[in-house]
C-alpha cells in the first residue's frame, strides 16, 4: 500500500508532459472554414488526413 501512495503522489506532483501533434489535411487550407461536403449539413464526408 505504501508503494501505491507513492506513486500517486509521484504522479500528481510530477511535471507536465508536453506532446505535440500536427494535423494536415490537402481538402482544405489552414484557418479555413471546413467545405460544406465535409460537414453534417454537406454530404457528411470525411476529409483525406495526413
């Protein structure tokens, strides 16, 4: 038991991990507003992601 407590304190108490992730897609431009054939009011497709 005292094992776990450590480790959750180890754990609440532990420095933030920063991950990045990029996100790209070539159906639309970055910022812009996401094509209507991509939406639920559009034909609901999904976009090519890379």
């Amino acid at each position: 038991m005292r094992l776990y407590s450590i480790l959750c304190a180890l754990f609440l108490f532990s420095a933030p991990v920063q991950a990045s992730f990029t996100l790209s897609s070539t159906a639309f431009n970055n910022n812009a507003p996401l094509p209507l054939k991509y939406s639920g009011k559009g034909q609901d497709l999904s976009p090519p992601l890379a």
